[in-house]
C-alpha cells in the first residue's frame, strides 16, 4: 500500500500511471467524490501490493534498506539491480510487503438521541470485518448499581457475521456528563457494587459480550485507590464468569499529573488488573478548545511512553480519533464549539474553499484554513493516511496490543485500507 500527496498538476491518470494502477481503483479505495478535483496536499491510498520508493539525493540501496526494514540484497534483487551499482535520482524502487503483526482493533460506537440510526449501523457493517471488538456506547450506571442499555439494534448480529466480538462499556455518564458523585458511590458502597456486578454478568451472558470494559471518567481524586480496588474485585468476578475486563484511560505522562480527567487513573494498577486497557490518546484539540491537531503523535508517544513504564506493551490499546475539528477563529474561551468533522468532509471543505492541506510534520497532523461567506476565518485539523500511519507505525515500533477507535459514524476510507495492510486484525482475543 503507497501513501501519495497531491502536487499541484497532478491528475488521477498521472497519479495512477505513476504506481501502475487504474483511476477506477484509486476513486474506490478513496472513496472520490470530485476525482477530477482533487486537493494539492490530499493524501491519497495507492491500493497495491507494496510500495514504491523514488530515489533522493543522498540514497543510498542500504539506506532505503533499512528504511523499510529489508535487506539491502534483497532489495537489489527484487528490482533486479546490481548490489553496488549507482543510484539514479528519481528511479523508482519496488519494495515488497513485510510481515504483518496481530493485533486487537476495537471501536465504540455510539447511538445518538436513543436509537441506531441506519448510517451508523452501516457503517458497523462496513467496518466490522477489520475489527476485533465492537463497543456500543454504553451502558449508563445507576445510583443503585442497576444498568441503563443502549440501543444494540443489530450491533450483536453484525458482530458474530464478521467474527468478532462484542464488549460492554460500563459509564457513570449522568444527564450526559462524566458524574464525580456517582462515581464515588459506585467505587466506595460495596453493596451497590454488587448489584452491579450481578447486573453486569447476567446482561454479559444474555446480550452475548465477551469483555467488560470500564470508563469511569473525573472521579474524586481521593477515590483513586477506591477505584483499583473495585477493578481488582470486578476482575476477579468476571474472570470466575469466563469474561475479559478492560478500561479507559485518560492520557497521562506521568504517576503525579494533575486534573480533574488523570488523578483517579492509577496506570500501574489498571496495568496489573485488567486484560487490556485502552489509553485515550485524543482530545489535544477539542471542540471547546483552541485549535490544533487531535491527537498529534508528539503528544501521543509521551502518553504511551509512560504508560510502558506501568505496563506492559501487551496489554496497551492505543486510542486513535476518526473526525477532526473546524474550528471559527479567532478562538475565545466559552466562546464557539469547534465542529466535528470526517476527514471525508474536511477534504470536501479545503476542495470547495479552494486551499492547499498543509501537514505539521512535529504533530504529523493535516490542517488548512479557510474563510466562510460571512468572512470569517477557520482552521480545520483532522487526520489523513499519513497521520494514521505515523500511529500504526508507532503501534508496531513500541509492540503494542492494538488500537481503539473512538468513534464509527464518520467516514475515513483511507484507514480501514492502511489498517488491514498494517496489520493482522486478531479475531480470537
């Protein structure tokens, strides 16, 4: 599989004859809705078996060997050139696929206003075969530990066609926000955790779940300890019922950071509890903040990197975003919501304001701006092939178990396809 950017003159026909492929393939795998207009700074997916690479000054066959992670023979075999022998600027060099690493993808997916709307059961379906685990988010908690379900609509049946599997999301979510109150009772009253735990089991049995999965967000920092220890006793009842425990943590650089999001999260102890754990990796850029990349890598490698100090690599989900953000400039704080956006929709918005995407090689990041009809300007950030693949690329240089999306609904071709070429999508964990 070939990432290539669009220069300014460049057409589909030029772009498909350069990798050898077809318009018709290049318009599916991307999904085109202008493929006579594309983007200058567009990334798009070359759907071939491999990739090329074209020569630089300065390349040399043991240099792009090792780029690539291939033997410098086997590279001057497999392009049937002499193996110290000059290297023309500019020739294009075929590098073959390596081995794909197994890992676990997992994605939330979450109904809005009560029901599954048919887009969003679409596009479960579409996306269910490069998964492990479906999320459907979620179920609420109550005061009394009893459960409110979301809609699952056919989630369950999409699932077992695609062999994969389902996990509960548990929430304090209370009137549509993270509840510290509710939080506290749930980590502290052991009778209402038992009722919940019973609640969880039976539902776990009678839906067809495989994992439960914890996302208890801005608890008391005081209810850090309170919050182990009720994992600790969930794990050990869940594993007795035969079924997985996972949660969500929030993203930390380190054991002291402060906030209201990190304090209750105690890495070292969700590392030696659960089964896996999901760090969310996201929300640098939000709707209620300035604008800048969502999850740019920089950020994202010193979340993993302490993390691995708490636990093993094995047991670490990397959460990766599916959207972006447009937000109006300039940003005042209480002010305007950025609006969520597919990387779909923000191409859609740079082709018809007519701007080039630009790329922030530190947050490996796309963004441009552009200025509406009532003259006000904007600054859009969302993610491409390259950023998704400066994530996957991460995935595999530290061995991590895998990646968690938040969320299905927004349409991203580009990462199904590098995912699937990336990757062994576990189906047995």
């Amino acid at each position: 599989m070939q990432i290539h950017v669009v220069s300014s003159g460049d057409s589909l026909y030029t772009i498909a004859s350069t990798y050898g492929t077809t318009t018709d393939a290049l318009i599916n795998a991307n999904e085109l809705e202008a493929p006579n207009n594309l983007v200058v700074g567009q990334a798009l997916v070359i759907p071939i078996v491999g990739q090329f690479y074209f020569v630089q000054p300065g390349d040399s066959l043991y240099s792009i060997a090792q780029r690539f992670n291939i033997s410098y023979q086997e590279l001057a075999r497999v392009n049937s050139i002499p193996v110290n022998g000059p290297l023309t600027v500019g020739l294009r060099l075929y590098i073959p696929p390596g081995p794909k690493p197994e890992i676990i993808a997992n994605a939330y997916v979450e109904p809005i206003g009560g029901s599954v709307s048919q887009e969003l059961e679409n596009s479960a379906r579409k996306n269910a075969p490069f998964l492990s685990y479906l999320a459907p988010f979620s179920y609420q908690v109550n005061r009394d530990g009893s459960l409110n379900a979301p809609p699952l609509n056919n989630f369950k049946q999409i699932a077992d066609a695609n062999n994969a599997k389902l996990m509960m999301v548990i929430t304090t979510l209370e009137e549509g926000a993270f509840s510290a109150e509710l939080g506290h009772i749930i980590v502290t009253v052991q009778a209402v955790q038992n009722t919940l735990l019973d609640n969880i089991v039976n539902t776990a049995k009678q839906v067809g779940f495989s994992d439960v999965h914890f996302d208890f967000e801005f608890l008391p920092p005081e209810d850090r300890d309170a919050y182990s220890s009720f994992l600790a006793k969930a794990k050990e009842r869940l594993s007795q019922e035969g079924l997985l425990m996972s949660t969500a943590l929030a993203p930390k650089v380190s054991a002291t950071q402060e906030g209201a999001w990190y304090e209750a999260h105690d890495y070292g102890a969700h590392g030696s509890v659960a089964d896996f754990v999901v760090l969310m990796t996201y929300e640098w850029g939000y709707s209620g903040g300035p604008a800048m990349a969502v999850s740019p890598i920089d950020q994202v490698r010193r979340v993993v990197n302490y993390a691995l100090t708490e636990m093993p690599a094995n047991k670490i989900l990397l959460g990766q975003n599916l959207y972006g953000y447009d937000w109006t400039l300039p940003f005042v704080e209480g002010g305007e919501y950025a609006k969520a956006v597919s990387p779909q929709q923000a191409i859609a918005l740079a082709r018809e304001n007519n701007v080039a995407i630009q790329y922030d090689t530190t947050a490996q990041a796309p963004f441009f701006n552009y200025w509406d009809a009532e003259g006000k300007q904007h600054e859009v950030w969302f993610e491409d092939a390259r950023s998704i693949q400066a994530k996957f690329d991460l995935i595999k240089e530290l061995g991590l178990r895998g990646i968690s999306y938040w969320k299905l609904g927004l349409a991203f071709p580009q990462n199904w396809l590098l995912l699937q070429d990336n990757f062994t999508i576990s189906k047995s964990s």
